[in-house]
C-alpha cells in the first residue's frame, strides 16, 4: 500500500497563527492529523513586526498540532498576505515530450517552470504563478490541456511577486520556530480554495476575507483571479472601537463582540442625524460621524450609554466600523461589479466576518447577494473538527494537494513520512502493540 505524504499548512494572521497537518492518500484524499491555533502579537497589518514573537506564536501552534497529530513536522507551507504584492504578467514555452504528442502533466510543469523565467528586481520575490489559459499548437483558451494531441504548448500565466523584506522577515520567523517554508501560497487563493464553490469561481465572484488588522479582497472570474487587494482595517478595529466607546479593556470588548456575534443580535438602526461611532482609536473618547463623513469629537457623557441601552449601543458601534470597512472594500471592487464580472456576489470569510449583522450590512453596502464563507467538508481523524482553524490553513493545505508540481514529486522523492518518523507520538506505539 502507498505511504502517505504529509503536508502542513501555516497561516501567520495578524492575531493568531494556525497550522494544519494532513496525510494525503494515494487517490489525493485529505485527512487532517492535527491542528492548533495559538495568539499572535508580532503582525501588524500582514507584515511581520516581531520575529521574536511571532515564532514564538508559531512554535505554540506547531506544538499543539504535532500533539495531535502524533508526529512531527520539520516543513510548512506558509501562507502571504497580498499585502505589498503585485502581479507581472508572463508566457512560458515548451515542445510537448511524449512520443505519441500526447500532453502529460509533466508538460504543464515545464510550461509553468519557463514561465517563471523573467527579470525580477531585488525588492521583489517570486511567489507563484497563476496560470491564465494555455495555447497548444497556437490554439488558446485552453484551461487544462492534459490528454491533448499537440506539438507546442504554451501557458499564459500571472507571477505573484512579494516584497523580499516581508517574505525574508516571515521566512525568519518560521525559522525560528524550528521549521523551514517548504513553499509559498498567496493567502486569497487558500481561502479561496476553502470556500468558494467551482460555479462561483467560474461565472465569477468577490471574496472578503477580514482578519484582524487587515481585509483582503480578491474576485474570480472563469476560474481565474482577477483581483488582488485589500484595506488596512479587520476585526481588532471592531474590538478597539467597543473597548472606547464601552470604556472596558480590549480583553472585556473582545470578549462583548463574541457575544453579540453568538446572539445574532439585530443589527442597530442609524440614527436620522448620523451614525454614532468611535474615531480616533488612539485617543479616549468616541465620536460622531457627520452626514458629510466627518469626524466631530464629543464629550465622554454624550457616548455613555444608560445600562438599559448597552446592547443597542454595542450594535451602533460595531456596524459604524463594519460600514466603514465595507465601504472601502465597495471602493476596491466597484469596477468589478461594474462590469458584471460578480454575479455570484460576495462571500466573506475570516474571523471579523462573524459579527452580528454583516450580511445584511454587506448586502446593503455592496449592493449585491452575499453568503457566508463554509469551508469545504474534509475528513478529520477520530471525528468532529476539534480546533478552529482559520480557513486559510485548510485551505493552503488544499492548493498545495491540487498543484500538479506537488502531484509530480510526491512519488519520486522520499517519503516525509519516513523522514518524520522518528517523531511519531504514543498512539503509533499504541497501535503497533495491541495489533501484535
């Protein structure tokens, strides 16, 4: 019987790490061995600030994950922000190997690997590259030649590129934790992969990811992105307005959001004058938000709710900055929309999406349909999903298991698993003895 690969996803957020460990059978059937989540203080908005703390924060998670799992991992595949990134568009060339002119995989992959042959700068460093469509034998629109008859065959494809500095700072980090970045996924593709079904990625589709410091916004259409972006606002923001304007600490308004998500609480009406809402995160009062957008300051009395009246006080917080960041994702995906690129509209995700209320607002923001983001079903062993991990992690483990060069190189080299062996947990030795 094949031995299976293994293959762990690593996703850096801005407030918590998340890694995922998965076997991978020999028909690419996922199984999730482990996971674990640990906090994070060493990111601001995607880019690391702290290597210190946030390979501490990795190696917590990785430690919870390989308990689980019952081995341990020396590799991950980590997940990149788009922050900071751009996009390059290239064509790779190839002469088709086989001698019948069939098209193999192997094909594709020399096609991608020329593709990824172009003049970089030293600031930049490659990521991945995106296929668009492939031509055989002059003949485009191709989106998976595999099989064909052909001569030549080419790809046109869109290279990721990241900044050196964040990709070395992430790359250190992990390092530090005692693992090594056994590649790179693009964080909007992962989730993507996570949630999105195939139909709204081909007919097209937005998808909003709001973490904590930062939201990430990306569409799709005919299977390909065509989107990049995001905005410097997410969940923290959300915590940091209830903590001034409920004046508690920021562990008491994170602590009030989680509730008010649990309850489902109607979403508050705006008040005829303008919606009331904390600005100035860094000073001691909230404020109000005039008709024409500005900021005017109050005195602490006027924002003080009565007891009666905290709940509904809460609501008006909370959708002032989900309408502000919904706002500014209306801005980063008007022309989209414009051209009738989303008729799937919009699905959220990420942990900021689980405020009370946010479908309604997107929906009202936006002006499109909206769903929320549910990652896809994947089989995890002894049962139920013990941990939650973020969708990017589920989701980085994915892209990885459905690249063709990962595919081609699972069986050619090594086991990890036989290279991980030495770390397998109690329950192996558990089972090895009560089946002899």
């Amino acid at each position: 019987m094949p031995v299976k690969s293994v293959v762990a996803g690593l996703d850096i957020g801005s407030t918590r790490v998340s890694e995922v460990i998965a076997a991978v059978g020999p028909d690419w059937d996922v199984e999730i061995l482990g996971a674990g989540v640990s906090p994070c203080q060493g990111v601001r908005r995607g880019l690391v600030v702290d290597i210190e703390a946030v390979a501490a924060a990795i190696k917590a998670a990785n430690k919870r994950a390989c308990h689980m799992a019952g081995l341990n991992v020396r590799e991950a595949y980590v997940g990149v922000p788009a922050v900071h990134t751009v996009c390059q568009e290239t064509r790779g060339v190839t002469a088709v190997s086989g001698e019948d002119g069939t098209i193999t995989a192997d094909d594709m992959r020399r096609a991608l690997d020329a593709a990824r042959v172009l003049a970089i700068p030293p600031e930049r460093r490659m990521i991945s590259v995106l296929p668009k469509e492939y031509i055989v034998d002059g003949v485009g629109g191709i989106r998976n030649p595999e099989g064909m008859a052909g001569v030549r065959l080419e790809v046109d494809a869109r290279v990721i590129l990241g900044q050196t500095a964040l990709l070395a700072n992430i790359e250190a980090s992990v390092e530090k934790a005692g693992l090594s970045v056994a590649g790179w996924v693009l964080e909007p593709m992962a989730v993507a992969e996570a949630v999105l079904d195939p139909e709204e990625r081909e007919r097209g589709v937005i998808l909003v990811d709001v973490g904590g410091q930062i939201t990430q916004v990306s569409a799709f259409y005919e299977g390909a992105p065509i989107l990049f972006s995001w905005v410097p606002a997410g969940g923290a923001h959300v915590t940091n307005d209830i903590a001034v304007g409920m004046k508690v600490s920021l562990e008491e308004a994170e602590g009030l959001k989680r509730q008010m998500g649990q309850r489902g609480a109607a979403r508050a009406p705006r008040p005829a004058t303008g919606r009331t809402a904390p600005v100035g995160v860094s000073g001691p009062r909230a404020g109000v938000i005039g008709p024409r957008g500005e900021a005017k300051r109050v005195p602490d009395e006027a924002v003080s709710p009565p007891a009666a009246n905290q709940e509904e006080f809460l609501a008006r917080i909370v959708e002032a900055r989900l309408r502000e960041i919904l706002e500014l994702v209306d801005g980063e995906t008007r022309q989209v929309r414009a051209r009738g690129l989303a008729p799937c509209g919009v699905v959220l995700s990420g942990g900021g999406s689980l405020a009370s209320g946010i479908l309604d607002l997107a929906a009202d923001v936006l002006g499109v349909p909206v769903r929320m983001g549910v990652p896809f079903e994947i089989k995890w062993r002894g049962g139920k999903d013990p941990v939650e991990v973020s969708c990017a992690s589920l989701g980085i483990v994915a892209c990885v298991v459905n690249d063709s060069a990962f595919r081609l190189t699972r069986d050619t080299r090594s086991s990890p698993l036989m290279e991980l062996i030495a770390g397998v947990r109690g329950w192996f030795r558990d089972f090895v003895k009560d089946f002899f």
